[in-house]
C-alpha cells in the first residue's frame, strides 16, 4: 500500500533477494535485457524514494493513491495548504531531476 511506497525503496532490492534466494551482485546476468521503458521506471522510482519524506509521501498518496487533498489533510492531520505546497515542491524536484527523459 501507500506506507509501503512512501518509506521508500531502500530495503526492496534486499527483500526481493531474499524472498528468490539470489544473492547480491548475482541476479543482474541471469535477467532479461532491459528495455528503455525499465530504466524510465527505475529512475521515476529512484527520484520518488529521493523526495523529502514529508514530499514523498503527500506524492504518493496523492498520485498512486488517489486521494483527494482534503482527504490527505486529514489523513496527514496538516492544513491543505501545506498539502498543496508539499505536492507542488515534490512535482517540482521530480520535473527537475528527470528533465530530459522522454
């Protein structure tokens, strides 16, 4: 769910190793060629898990959630406007740091 996504990705590439038994370093030779659209996920994914927490996760629920401002608000227990702001800054640093990928 959401609080999975808005902690981040850190721990993801050590849990999917554990849970296919491969070890560090040893699962890249045995995948599949990877495509242009692989690597525009990997760095959409790496530039959200790079957010400031508190950008991440108004991002997050709002986007992959879906949720409404207000909802966040309350949810988040802070002013809209600070939701609006945080989202606004999030969508800024995501416009900035993956300029030029089509």
């Amino acid at each position: 769910g959401a609080r999975r996504l808005v902690a981040g990705r850190r721990g993801d590439d050590a849990s999917r190793r554990r849970r296919s038994g491969a070890r560090p370093g040893h699962g890249r030779a045995s995948r599949p060629a990877r495509g242009p659209t692989d690597e525009l996920r990997d760095r959409l994914e790496d530039a959200i898990a790079e957010l400031p927490p508190a950008q991440r996760e108004v991002f997050v629920l709002k986007e992959f959630e879906g949720l409404k401002y207000r909802e966040i608000a309350a949810l988040l227990d802070v002013p809209i406007g600070t939701v609006m702001s945080r989202l606004y800054a999030a969508r800024q640093r995501l416009a900035q740091r993956l300029e030029g990928l089509e």
